[in-house]
C-alpha cells in the first residue's frame, strides 16, 4: 500500500473562541493535484495555513498533520522549518504583496535556495538562474537583478512560483494563483502549473473559487463550506453529477459563455457567520432541496457507492438511495442550464 | 422603431488621452496614449460591454465617457450635446443623469456614515428629493436593490462584499440615472453571489430602461449582460459585435485568443489557443498593429500598418488586416 504524503486528521481551528474550521480529514498521495473549492470564508486557505503553523497566535489549532507520517502540527519551530518551504511550499494571491519590494529578485530566491538547500555564491545564482528558466522569466539572466515592482502581476507570479520551488517541495500549495490576473497570463499560469507537475512530480493543492481553473489543474477536489468538506470526488465525478447541492449551486452560478442567454443562478444568501452557525446542516437556509431534519440534525461526511464522499440527507442529481423517498424529490427540481 | 434613426445616450468621437510618464526621478517624460482614438455609441437602455487586459485603457474610457478625464482630442457627446467642462455647475447636473460604480465597494463608500445616509446623498447633493420624503426614498432604493430595512443603520465594515456593492449601486440608482458605467462591478465577489448581482442589474436596467457601460476582464459575465460587446487593446477597439456573435465567432486573432483563455468546468486544457508574451508596455507601442508580437497570424504588413476598424458585417467591426483581408475576398 502506498503511503500517502501528507494527512490532515480532524484538523480544526478556532479563532478567539469562535470554531471556524471544524475537522478536516484529507489525504494527499505523491504527484496528486486536489481542488478546494467554496465561497470565500469557507475555510480552504485557513485549512493550509494552520496544517503549516501560519496562523497568529490567537488562533487554537488541533487535530493532526502528517507529512510522511511525522507529525508537524504544534511542533516545535526547528520541525516546522524543515517541512515548511521545503516538504510543502506556498503561493498567495497577491504575488507583488508576497515578495519582498526592497530586494532584487535574484537575491529573494537564493535566500531560499541558502535555506533550504544551502547553496551559496555561484552556485545559488545558477540554480536560481535555472528556476527563472523553468518558470518562462525571459531574459532571465538580466531580469535577476531586477526589483519585484520591474515585473507585471504576471511574472511577478513567476518569481512566486520559481521561489516555491527553490526547495524542491513534494507539495505545492497555491492559493487562488490566478485570481489577481488576466485571463491571458492566468491561462500561462495554469499551463505552468500542470507543466511543473508534470516535470517534478510535486504534488499541488490548488485553492481557487473558480471551478473552471479548478478542473484544468486537477484529478480531485474537495468542495468546502462554513469550515468543512462537504462533497469530494473526482473532478468527472462532481461536474457530471454533482450531488451536494451546495456544489450544484456552484456549477450553476458560473455564467456560460456559449449556450442561450439566460438569467443566472445564483446561491441566495451568503455563507454564515462563523460565530452563528445555523443549526443542523449549515447549507440548509440557503439551500432548496433543504428538508426538515436539515434543520435539526448536521448530515455526516459519507462514502457513497460511486466512491466520493458526500455529506448531505437529501442530495441531488442521480442514483438517490435505493428504497428512499425525501420530501425534497418531489419538489420541482430546477432547470440544469 | 428604427435603431438608427435616435440619438445616442452617450457617443464618443475620437476620444485620445495621453499620460506623461517619467522613467525614474529625472528621466524624460514619455507620452502614453492611454486610449487612443474610440468611436463608440451607447444607445437609451442598451448594454455596451468593454473587455481587455488590465493596461487596455478600458478603465480610462470609462471615466472619459463621464467626463471625469477630459480628452485631448475627440469629444464625449451626452444625447448629442457635447460634454460639458470638469467641475462646472452644467456638469454637476449632468453627473447626476450618469454614475460610476466602481470594483472596490469598501473604497467607494465612506466607512464613517451609515449605507442609509449614503444612499441619500445623492438626493440632497442634486437637490433631487425635498428633506422630509428623503427617508421614503432611500428605503425604496435599498428593497431595489435587495438590502433589508434594517441594514440601513449599518456601517460599510458589518456588511458582506456583495451587500456593499449593493448599497453603491443603490447609491448610482438615487439620482435617476440614464447611464451607469460600471468598471469591474463584481470581479471582487465570488460567483455565486456575482450571479446575484448580475442579475439584479439586468433587472434594475430593464425596469428603469437604463443605459450601461460595463467594463470587466471576465468574459462570461459580460456576455451575460451585454447587447454588444467591444474589445480594447492597447488603448484602441480592434473588434465589435454583438456579444452572442462575438464570443461565438470571434474574429480578431486577440478576442480568439481571449475566448480561448477561459477555463470552461470540467474540462481539461486541450486545444485552447494560450496567447504568449505580457500585454505590451503602452509607453512603448509595437509598431503597426500594437497586437503583432503576439499574434499567431502576423504578416509584413501589421508590423508597418496599422489596421482600421472596418465594417465587416452588419453590425459588426475588427481592426485586423488578416480579417479584413479574408473578407474582402469573401465579398469580391
């Protein structure tokens, strides 16, 4: 059996009291590409941030993050370095706000390299000359003299991407990669991304609220809402037959460029307040097929027969439980667009 | 009622605006044609859609079309009466007949008075609605645009992003607008409550036949709203045509391009045109078509000539030599 690379188990978070993420198993294999999706306040970053010790110190964390089953989570600071950056490395939103604006970008990335692979002097600038390569900076040996403002939001991505890789990670994290650029240099970001993939190896988790980039990078995803999984499966899997209905409400809210024109679908409501969770399944105020023990009783995280997980009473789309009627499938359902 | 026969809302002639830009401390200004030559019309409820890169000059157009930038050259003509001077009291007037809503809700309202008393300004700014029925008003607004009675009271900081933009949308709508020019209304919000807001404009839009430029990098929300659709590169429109026909069948090797970008769920990248190199530097203009070190299609002739925005089907235009070309042949 092969042992998978990093497991996350029960991890939970709270923020001043107030419980924001409420216990998140996932297991990541070698070289796999998983998608979290969600509305923003869901939990996908905060899951990454606490599994890697990023969280300020107000913030309670608990459960466990195994990589290659070493325990990491609440260690000790020694521990922590030697998985962060290297093992497990980062990428933000916002490349020019992550990068340090008073040092050439040149020297940014050695530093990386002087960590955590301890090169130094020549042989730092060549490998850090060939990351720039890998990562399609033109020119790169002029550009690594160059100050983070001297590059587009595009590049400066790059140079993101190219420190990331500096420690040669088994994991990438990449939060919302793309969403800050143009559609044009976000589709060179994800060619980039499934090329890097392809080439070392790395496995990548791709946080993004955009199901379409989400399903060009990835074989998996992990649907998030109010701090937990709630649908994960195939990236086929959940676009051809969404189950939750939250991911229903996803898919159907993407406008279309081909097709007729038609008035959007949009989820009503907004995600809730961490400190005022509705009771039962937190979906259910804003969900339609929403049933009355939606109300009462919080649905588990289940294994469904076609090999996804899925926590809700009453899903949609097809193969509904053998011998089971809900209230809900007599409704209307509505029109797929 | 023929189309062709009404004045424009709002018409632009030739629009040019040109930053100087310095290469550090001391170095040399250099002229930067922001936009550069638009001709375009709006007419009385319809949707234009403006899509490009950021540095498209998209943004600057749309502060043109309100007159908050003037022109150096060409002019923004309001129901056929040119634009009125920045600042003066002909154009306070005017500004109350078009309003801006802008990405960044937070940024556009003033975190220290409530939505309500925001929402109102308007009213008492244009003198459009004496004291006492104020209260009435702004309620009214609020419900139209999907905010609670209780909201009012509320400060920017205790809403959501999508009721933020809610409330400045409100805002644009107190004064009774003929024309709204959005500029990236909801690129900041998630889509499912983007969907929310699409929708509520299409529907405050048909309801008071308002007018509305919208300006966005996301294709497929503006083909959602949008009766026509134009194109910026570089400070210029290289295609436009109707937004079911433009996303269809684009022309443009850079709307091409464009339309390939989009990630479409569930499907992996496959044959998708992915357009090389950065959107180029305004300040350092490719020579010909500004589009040429990019374009798949390149001949001698783009890298010398610059394209005209020809006619190249009913009602439909592209600045391109290669299409233009193809369709003469077509034609002859």
């Amino acid at each position: 059996m092969v042992k998978n690379l990093v497991e996350l188990r029960g991890l939970k978070v709270a923020f001043d009291g107030v419980q924001v993420l409420h216990g998140i198993d996932l297991d990541i294999a070698r070289g796999e590409a998983i998608g979290l999706v969600g509305e923003s306040g869901c939990g996908k970053s905060v899951t990454w941030l606490a599994a890697l010790g990023l969280l300020p110190g107000k913030a309670t964390v608990s459960g466990s993050v195994r990589v290659d089953g070493q325990e990491i989570l609440a260690q000790p600071r020694h521990v922590l370095e030697g998985v962060r950056g290297k093992r497990i490395a980062m990428i933000f939103q916002d490349p020019s706000s992550s990068l340090n604006p008073v040092l050439r970008v040149g020297r940014q990335i050695t530093e990386a390299l002087a960590i955590h692979r301890g090169l130094h002097g020549e042989a730092a600038k060549a490998e850090a000359l060939r990351l720039l390569d890998m990562v399609g900076i033109p020119d790169a040996r002029r550009r690594i003299e160059l100050f983070p403002h001297e590059f587009s939001g595009g590049q400066c991505q790059r140079v993101m991407i190219a420190m990331a890789l500096a420690g040669e990670p088994d994991l990438l994290v990449a939060d919302e990669p793309t969403t800050a650029l143009d559609a044009t240099i976000q589709a060179q970001i994800l060619d980039l991304l499934i090329a890097l993939r392809a080439e070392t190896g790395m496995a990548t988790i791709f946080i993004s609220h955009d199901l379409g980039a989400v399903s060009q990078v990835c074989e998996r995803a992990c649907v998030m809402y109010a701090g937990r999984i709630v649908e994960q499966g195939t990236i086929q899997a959940l676009f051809d037959n969404p189950r939750h209905p939250y991911t229903r409400g996803l898919f159907d809210a993407i406008p279309r460029l081909d097709g007729p024109r038609e008035r959007l679908i949009p989820i009503p409501g907004t995600v809730p307040n961490p400190r005022d969770l509705p009771e039962g399944c937190a979906f259910s105020p804003r969900c339609s097929h929403a049933a009355i023990d939606c109300r009462t009783r919080m649905p588990a995280l289940h294994s469904t027969d076609d090999g996804r997980l899925l926590s809700c009473h009453h899903p949609v789309g097809s193969h509904p439980p053998i011998g089971v009627t809900h209230p809900a499938e007599a409704r209307v359902l509505e029109p797929l667009s | 009622m023929n189309e062709h026969f009404k004045t424009p809302l709002i018409e632009a002639k030739g629009l040019v605006r040109t930053y100087e830009v310095r290469q550090g401390m001391f170095g040399r200004a250099t002229p930067v044609r922001a936009v550069d030559g638009i001709d375009l019309k709006v007419m009385p409820g319809e949707t234009l859609g403006i899509v490009g890169e950021s540095g498209s000059g998209k943004s600057t157009l749309g502060r043109m079309l309100l007159g908050i930038d003037p022109p150096q050259e060409g002019q923004a003509l309001f129901e056929g009466k040119p634009m009125p001077k920045l600042a003066t009291p002909e154009w306070r007037a005017l500004r109350a007949k078009m309003q801006f809503v802008y990405q960044d809700p937070l940024a556009a309202l003033d975190r220290r008075l409530t939505i309500a008393e925001q929402i109102g300004e308007p009213l008492a700014i244009h003198n459009l609605v004496p004291k006492p029925h104020r209260e009435t008003r702004v309620a009214e607004l609020m419900s139209a645009v999907g905010l609670r009675p209780d909201q009012a009271g509320r400060y920017p900081h205790e809403l959501s992003g999508g009721q933020r933009q809610r409330a400045v949308i409100a805002r644009a709508l107190a004064s009774r607008p003929k024309l709204l020019v959005c500029d990236e209304p909801v690129s900041a919000l998630d889509v499912s409550i983007q969907a929310q807001v699409v929708n509520m404009l299409r529907d405050l839009q048909e309801k008071n036949h308002i007018a509305m430029v919208f300006i966005s990098h996301d294709l497929k929300v503006v083909r959602n709203i949008a009766d026509r659709v134009a194109v910026m590169y570089l400070g210029r429109i290289v295609e436009e045509a109707s937004s079911d026909v433009i996303f269809k069948t684009p022309l443009h090797p850079y709307t091409k391009a464009l339309v390939s970008s989009v990630p479409v769920p569930g499907k992996l990248l496959q044959g998708r045109v992915i357009l090389q190199g950065e959107p180029p530097n305004p300040a350092n203009r490719p020579s010909g078509c500004a589009f040429h070190p990019r374009c798949p299609l390149a001949a001698d002739i783009c890298r010398t000539s610059v394209p005209q925005l020809l006619s190249v089907a009913d009602g439909r235009t592209a600045a391109c030599h290669m299409v233009t070309r193809a369709e003469a042949s077509v034609a002859a």
